[in-house]
C-alpha cells in the first residue's frame, strides 16, 4: 500500500545519493530546512559527496559497488524495511529495478537538459552542440529506463552563445540548484503526495510563464535567503 496517499500528509525523510563531487549537495545542505529533512548519505564510492555529507556532520554511508546493479541491491537491503523514504539521486549510474521497484515513484534526480531532448551522461553538452534556443533541468522521477520518468519541475533558460560554456553550465548548475532545493522545501513542508499511479501531486502551485514550470514558490529566494542568479532583465540582457 502506497504511504503517498492524496489527502493525507505523510512525514518522511530524504536519502540523498550521489557519487560525484557533491557541488549541488554542498550548497543544498547549507540550508537548515535540508538537513533537517536528510535521513542519511549514500554513495559507491569514497567521494567528495560523502565528504560534504561530513563537513556538515550529516550520516555518510559508503556501499561500496562496481556497477549500478550492485549498488542497488545494497539499497535494496539497507532501506529494505524502510518506509517514507524519498531518494534523491546524483548517481552516475542507472538504478536497477531491485531498488525502483521496492520503493515505486521515490526516486528523483534532477538532468542538465529539457526532458525529453538530450537525454544521457551529456545532457548540457548535446544541448549546446544542438540548434536549441533554449537549454535548462529537469527535476524527474527515476524509472528503469535512461531520463525517461515523469517530469515533475523544468527550467528553461535561453542559451546565449556569446557567453563562454563554462557560463552557461553554471546557469544550469544554478537551475539545478533551486530546482532540487524547491522540492525539497515541498517535502519538508508536508505538500508532496504520491497517486495510485505513483505520479506526485504538489499543492498550491502556480503556473505562468517563467523560467521554472511549475513556478518556485514567490517566497523560494525569501526563504532560502539566496539572491536570483537567473533573473532575465529586461531586453534580453542576462
């Protein structure tokens, strides 16, 4: 039985996943509200996303695997008897339907490109090598397949090819950033909820145009005390 029913608000922590460098991490941690939310920190590998997890003296957990596989059947047994769990990934490689399957619709990883263009290891670098006017991040549920689960947020930022790439990445390292950090406030304030169909309902969004669909809440940068890096200024300037 599904613990993500409508109507009922469930408590319920994050496991955050990764094996990279723990940039996005670093910064996702700074803020009370996430570590608050953070059950624990899991990765593969020794990392520098464990040693984030660390620094700010949340749990760090090394399973230690060679392939996808393996590391999922070590989640499987570590979160066997787990309940209300949300995993959120920064993992390199796919998860196997050991894990997906044990814990249907709770697993999120947040990709450099507009879903469904560009899916795969290079999302942001086939953006740019492509004729697109626009590139960003998608905030997806994880599935069995390669990027292809339910979109739940998207941002969309207008390349511009006169910048270095170095400045449009971190445009989408910004994207990243708010967009996990915008579901995660969702999560820590009880208004995620999960369908029969494991498709996740958020309550009081809003929808207009803007870089972020569904939009970040109006209070996003008031409450977390950042100052938006994204805001297009009038005439196009950046």
């Amino acid at each position: 039985m599904n613990e993500f029913n409508e109507g009922r608000t469930v408590k319920y922590s994050i496991v955050l996943i990764g094996s990279t460098g723990g940039g996005v991490l670093n910064k996702l941690l700074a803020h009370s509200f996430v570590r608050e939310s953070t059950r624990e920190v899991v990765s593969d590998r020794a990392c520098g996303f464990l040693s984030v997890a660390e620094k700010f003296g949340i749990a760090s957990v090394l399973l230690a695997a060679e392939t996808g596989h393996e590391f999922s059947l070590k989640l499987s047994e570590r979160y066997r008897s787990e309940q209300n769990l949300i995993f959120i990934s920064f993992y390199t490689r796919l998860f196997s339907s050991a894990i997906l399957q044990q814990h249907p619709g709770r697993f999120f990883n947040c990709h450099p490109s507009i879903l469904p263009a560009f899916k795969g290891m290079n999302g942001f670098g086939e953006t740019l090598s492509s004729s697109a006017l626009f590139m960003g991040c998608t905030l997806h549920q994880v599935d069995s397949g390669i990027d292809s689960g339910k979109s739940i947020i998207q941002a969309a930022i207008p390349v511009d090819r006169t910048l270095p790439e170095q400045q449009n990445r971190h445009k989408i390292f910004l994207a990243q950033y708010y967009s996990t950090l915008q579901f995660i406030k969702w999560i820590a304030e009880g208004r995620i909820t999960l369908a029969e169909d494991d498709r996740v309902r958020v309550s009081g969004l809003a929808y207009s145009p803007a870089i972020f669909s569904p939009n970040l809440d109006t209070d996003f940068f008031t409450a977390t005390g950042l100052s938006d890096e994204l805001n297009i200024k009038p005439g196009g300037n950046q």
